[in-house]
C-alpha cells in the first residue's frame, strides 16, 4: 500500500476510534487498535485470514488496513471498530464467558462440536450487529453488502435473513440463496432469539447453536466458513490465557441447548396447542447437584476457547481447579515443647559442615583473610524454652498407580489422583515438599526429582499416564526410604507421609519378589525409615469389593492394616471427600 | 392492488395498550355487543340477529381475540373509513383469525411485539390493506415471516430434527459412559 495512502486512511480510522467508544459508552478504556500494513506485520500480530480481530486477554484489537481496502471497506471505520469494542464490552467480554459459551454451544451441536467457534462468531456478531444498527443507527447491513456476496450457503442465507428480519429489511436485499417456508421461519426463530436474549446472551447461546445445526450436516457450510474466514475476529479471542471455572458445568447448559422451536418464548407458540404433546420438560423447581465435565471434555473446551497449552499442563489445571475446593488442614508433627534458637558463639567450620553455616561476620572479624577450615567460623547454637508449640511439616511422598486398570485421567476423572491432589496441594500449602512416583511396573516409571515445592511440577507429575504393566511397583518406595538412602538433602531430614494411590492390582504386587524382597518387607521397611505414616487410596469399584473374583480383598486390606498403613476406598466423590476429611484428623492432630 | 392502510406503529401501540377488560373471557363480557358498538361508533345500523347469532356461535378463544380487534379497529382512522365495515365483519369470523386464536393466548397478542404485529398485519389484509410506507410485497412477505400458523406448521416438523439431534447426543452420551466403566473390567 502507497504510504500516503496508508497515511491517509489510518488518520481517518484512528480518528473515529473515540467515537466508535462513545457508541457503547463515555466511559469505556481501551487501548488504540494494532494497525497493520503489510502482511509481515498481519503475521507478527498473529492475524490471519481475519481483517479484524480481537484478543480478550490484554484487551487488544487488530485491524488490517491492508485488507480493509482489498475488501473495499474503508467506509466503514466507525461500524467496524465499534463492532470489535463490542466483543470486549459486550459479547463475550470476558474469557470464561467466552469458554462457557463455547461449551454450550458444543451441546447444541452433536458431532459438529469442533464448529462451535465458528458458529460463536456468528451468534455474537448478530448480537454486536443489532445493538450497533439499531441502537446506535449505524450500518452495518452496508458492511454486509459491501463483503458479500452471492453465496447461496444455506447457513449464510439464513444469516442473511436473520439479518433481514431483525432490521426489517426487503427479503433478497442480504440473503441471496433460497429461502423457503422453513428457512424463513428459523430466521424468525433466530431473529427472536437475538431479541429475547440480547441481556442474557449466554442462556440463548446453545439455542443458537442447535438451531443453526442442521444446516450443518450436510456439508459444514463450507462455503460459508471460507466467506466469513475474512471477519472471523473471535477466532483466536482465548489465546494466551487459561480461564478460570470451567471445570464445573453450568445450570442451563445442558437443558438451555433446545432449538428455539422447543422454546415456547421464542416459538410463540404454546407447545401443547401446537400437536397434542407436552412439549419441552419443564424445569422443577428443584436445585440439582453440581456437575462437572471430564477431564477430555475440558480439554476440548478449552481448545474451542483458542487456548494453546501442553495437554499435560491442561490435565493438571483440571485436577487442581477441582481439588482446590476440597484442600485440607494437612497434618504437621508438633513437638511437645517448643524451643528458640540461643546464640552462644563461634566455632571453626571445616570443609565438612555446609557452606550456609559459615558466619561471615564473624569469619572477617576473626582475620581478614579467609582460609577454609581455618579462619572460617560457624555460630553455635542453643536453645531456650519458646512461647509458641514447635510445628514441623511433614513431607509428602505421593506414589500413583500408572498400570492400564487405573485409566488415564486426562479422559475421565480418576478420583484416587484426585484424591492425592488435595492431598499435595494441602500439603504444599502447609510448607511440606511433594515427590510424586509414577509407576506402572513392570514397565516405566517417572517421577519428580526430588521433593518439591513447585504445585505445578508436582501436579503435572501426578496426572501424568503411562499405562504399563499391571500396578504401582511397591519396590520403587526402596528407592527413596533405604538405611543408606539420603531421603534429603537438608541437615535435618523431615518425617515423611507416604501416599499410595491404586487398586487391588497392588495386592498382587504386595505378594511379588524382586531382588529377594518381598513387596511386603518393601512396604514395612519403607514405612518405619519415612517416619511420617503411610496411606493407601485403593479404587474398588462395588463390583470388585467383596467379590470372591480370585481375591481375598478384605483379608488383603487387614494384612496392610496390621503392618501400620491405613487404607482409604476411594471411588467416588463421596469417598474422596470423607476420606480427606480422616485424613486432615490423622494421628499428627488437627491444626 | 390492495389500497394503502394506516401507519404501522400506531396501531402496535394502540394494541400493546389494549385495555384488560378487553381480555376478559366471553362469559364475562358481551362480544356480539361490543361488535354492534363498533356499527354504532361507524354511523352504520348493527347486523341482523342471525349475523349477531353467527358471531357468538364462535369458540371462546375466538371470541377473545375478537375483543381486541375491536379495540384495534376503534382507531380514528379506521372510525372515519364506514365502508370498512363489511370486510370487518367478515374479517371477525374468518378462518386465519380461528386458525391463530387456536395456536396463540389472547394475552400473548398483546404482550409479544411479534405477535402484536402480526395481528395488525393480519387485521390490515383482511381488510384489503397494507401499512402506509410499505409495498404490498414487503407487506405480504412480512406477514408471511411472522405467522404463527405457517410457524406452527414449520416446528412441528422441524420438532422431529431436533429429536434426531437429541437422539445423538444421548448415543454419544452413553458411548463415553461405556467407555468409562470398560476401565473396570478384569484384564
């Protein structure tokens, strides 16, 4: 584009960026669009195919002027910067309301779940669209004639209509394809819809959605998704940000994906004068209990949401937004007397003692020039008799079963890693460090380095899958709590709580061999040198407990008992949230 | 060609501020006299008993939605226009009336911005009218979106769509739910 040119047009469209603000009101802020040239600066931006698009997470709007005068739309600055303001103050404003939106939508439209920000698009664009043409008197239906088109795309033409009917508008003016009795009334439909949930936009969302579906089975509206690649501004309006509280499924957002002809508001017509039925269920006025999406179902959400992150990080991001709820006081050792640190001078530090005990002052003082094990000095230490009980945390070894029984929890939600969430997070919490053993033995094993403090290492460690061999390897624990083993680095190593999550395949394991110890020895060994206790979460589903299939469970779970580990059943909520609650009253006391 | 009718807006406002007693039940008020009162307010002598007989022979949500037509049709610019009168009567007791008194509450005429238009539109063609501004295509083609009959027909086929839709998702449903508990079988 000729710089003049370019000159000429970004002063005229920056000018009208005040009053495309003042359109939606006096008072909203936000910063100046990105304008770009040139394609480089398109790509740098991150725009593409789009002559406009939004970013909800730093408030940003990206205009190509580049392809605004290829499209022949420079006319239309005020309408066109306007309409993108109203993406950040009106529809979908915000990220989770974008995401939740999305998910609605994915329930409206059945096995065409991956058109759901396509069709978003199109919803808050009407929304935008008739605020701006009829509230603000602006035009918007010239942007429309001005980008299109003679598509024939049955989706488009009932968009067109949409539009002709909500702006009362000659039939044709917009929509150039067919439209027959049933077109025509899904327009009406969808006219209403707009109308009707222009302040409650999220509840006409999976409506939206289920009305535009069946104009999608046949081909995606293929030809329509091209035509409208040129405006599809909320593509990418997730990127970069994870939103919050999806995890949880919102009330309406099952039952409120109903094509708007279910809908009796919408539909105007009273569903059992219509045809002798009932109609749509009505909603009780019962509340019902909380329910939440599958890990793999979040992760589609949010993918939907333009969210570009590791699946590995989403997983986690699902465990800990569902275990935060539920965290725990976790336990702490108190000692019976607590006593303050009492300096009482200065002694040599040799070249054994750690180098953080060396007193420098008191080295420099002693002689300035420093010889390690000579000059160097160390402050000892006394006590006195403190005021407040001593409490010392207690370290957090998390074991997870990653054999194929356990089922991978980033597609279904596995209540036992659920379980050692709140477990870790209640424990990070307090001061306590986390490592966290994936085995599925025979086969692999990860784990965290050491013991951690990072929750986002710890949990991504956790939810992690391997889906080898048949159980945790019990044996694994020697690794750690050996007589010869360093369970850590610092001076004074802390008690340790070991924390096993699998199912009754660890019996079987329990009952193993390797390097001439059996898994038993392994497990009363390891639990004496931890000093911190150690819980088994087993998941024994009701078919399995009792079940004379091949197992003695209850002798099994008596055997470990006796050994001094306590075992928690774990395979449902309720489960879980009683067995967190013992937990946080184990034998190291409440708070 | 039909000739051109009144303003369009108007008439929607005078029917969203129909009085209640106009939505009152035929058992609570006198249509057929309400109907004779309108002859009146026209200068025109009432129908004979047997027109009057036809009239209150007709089903009750009929007869309400009769009562506010009559309140629509008492605006000035239908009063000064007698000759109005014929195509009002026969207007009263016409099929496309019957036909939405059955699939819409009288109530719903009122408070539904839609559904107020429509039966001005509605009102307006029986009279062999079209809202003053308006072409008679447009006018034709925008009674055609909002009829509720023509709408009734369209859901109800449309409704057989949206049980195939819910149908999969139900199928895809139970699918992930097979799935799931297939994790708990024996190895």
């Amino acid at each position: 584009m000729p710089v003049a040119r370019a000159d000429n047009l970004l002063s005229e469209w920056s000018a009208q960026w005040p009053a495309a603000l003042a359109v939606w009101s006096r008072f909203v802020q936000l910063h100046e669009p990105t304008w770009c040239f040139a394609e480089a600066e398109e790509s740098a931006a991150q725009l593409s195919g789009s002559f406009a698009m939004i970013r909800l997470v730093d408030h940003s709007v990206v205009i190509s002027l580049r392809q605004v005068v290829e499209l022949g739309l420079q006319g239309f600055a005020k309408e066109i910067l306007a309409h993108e303001i109203g993406h950040h103050v009106y529809c979908p404003a915000d990220l989770t309301d974008n995401a939740r939106m999305l998910a609605r939508m994915r329930v409206g439209l059945p096995t065409k779940e991956h058109l759901a920000p396509f069709i978003a698009n199109l919803y808050s664009d009407l929304l935008i669209n008739d605020r701006l043409q009829r509230a603000a008197r602006l035009d918007m239906s010239g942007v429309y004639l001005q980008l299109g088109s003679e598509c024939r795309d049955q989706l488009w033409t009932l968009y067109m209509r949409t539009y002709e009917i909500l702006w009362k508008l000659d039939r044709g003016q917009l929509a150039r394809g067919e439209i027959d009795g049933r077109l025509n009334q899904d327009a009406q439909l969808g006219a209403r819809l707009i109308r009707n949930y222009a302040k409650d936009w999220l509840d006409g969302a999976g409506r939206f959605a289920a009305l535009c579906l069946p104009y999608l089975l046949a081909d995606e509206a293929a030809r329509m998704q091209k035509l409208m690649a040129v405006w599809s501004d909320i593509r990418c309006a997730g990127k970069g940000a994870f939103p919050d509280g999806l995890t949880e499924i919102d009330d309406g957002e099952l039952t409120g994906a109903i094509h708007p002809a279910d809908d009796a508001e919408l539909s105007g017509v009273d569903a059992s004068a219509a045809d002798g039925s009932k109609g749509k269920a009505q909603q009780t006025g019962t509340k019902t209990a909380k329910n939440y999406r599958q890990p793999i179902d979040y992760a589609e959400v949010l993918k939907a949401a333009g969210v570009n992150a590791d699946p590995a990080d989403v997983t986690a991001r699902y465990y800990r937004e569902r275990a935060i709820p539920h965290l725990i006081p976790f336990p702490v050792r108190r000692l019976p007397r607590a006593t303050d640190p009492l300096p009482e001078g200065l002694d040599v530090w040799d070249v054994t003692t750690p180098l953080e005990q060396i007193d420098w002052l008191g080295t420099l003082l002693n002689s300035p020039h420093v010889i390690p094990g000579v000059t160097t000095r160390q402050r000892e230490f006394g006590t006195s008799p403190g005021a407040d009980p001593e409490t010392i945390p207690v370290d957090l070894y998390l074991g997870v079963d990653c054999s194929g029984s356990m089922g991978n929890p980033a597609h279904h939600l596995s209540y036992p890693v659920l379980a050692g969430a709140i477990i870790a997070l209640s424990a990070l919490r307090v001061g306590s460090r986390v490592k966290v053993v994936l085995s599925g033995e025979p086969g692999r094993t990860i784990s965290t380095d050491g013991f951690e403090r990072d929750a986002a290492t710890v949990l991504k460690t956790l939810t992690s899958y391997l889906g080898t061999g048949y159980s945790f390897g019990i044996h694994r624990l020697s690794e750690t709590f050996h007589p010869d083993a360093r369970i850590s680095s610092r001076v004074k190593p802390r008690p340790v709580h070991i924390l096993i999550v699998s199912d009754n395949d660890m019996f079987s394991m329990l009952d193993s061999e390797s390097k001439k110890r059996l898994g038993w020895d392994v497990a009363r060994q390891s639990l004496e040198l931890a000093g911190g206790g150690g819980t088994f979460v087993l998941e024994l589903p009701e078919q399995v407990r009792g079940s004379s299939w091949s197992q003695n469970t209850d002798g099994y779970l008596g055997r470990i008992a006796e050994m001094g580990w306590n075992v928690a059943i774990v395979s449902s909520m309720e489960e879980l949230i009683a067995f967190a609650r013992q937990f946080s009253r184990g034998r190291f006391g409440g708070r | 060609m039909s000739p051109t009718g009144p303003q369009l807006n108007p008439l929607l406002h005078r029917l969203a501020n129909c009085p209640p007693d106009f939505l009152l039940g035929p058992d609570e008020i006198d249509v057929t006299a309400l109907a004779c009162d309108h002859f009146r307010a026209l200068g025109l002598a009432i129908p004979d008993p047997k027109q009057r007989r036809l009239l209150a022979e007709l089903p009750s949500e009929s007869l309400r939605l009769v009562s506010i037509v009559l309140w629509l049709l008492r605006d000035d610019w239908f009063v000064v226009r007698p000759q109005l009168a014929e195509a009002t009567w026969k207007f009263l007791q016409s099929d496309s009336l019957t036909k939405l008194a059955k699939l819409v509450r009288a109530e719903a005429i009122v408070n539904d911005p839609d559904r107020r238009e429509e039966l001005v539109r509605l009102c307006l063609k029986g009279l062999g009218l079209y809202p003053e501004g308006e072409t008679p295509e447009y006018a034709a083609d925008r009674l055609t979106t909002l009829d509720s009959v023509e709408r009734e027909r369209v859901i109800r086929q449309t409704r057989k769509a949206e049980a195939r839709a819910r149908e999969l998702r139900e199928a895809m449903a139970r699918r992930r739910a097979e799935e799931a508990a297939a994790r708990y079988s024996p190895e």
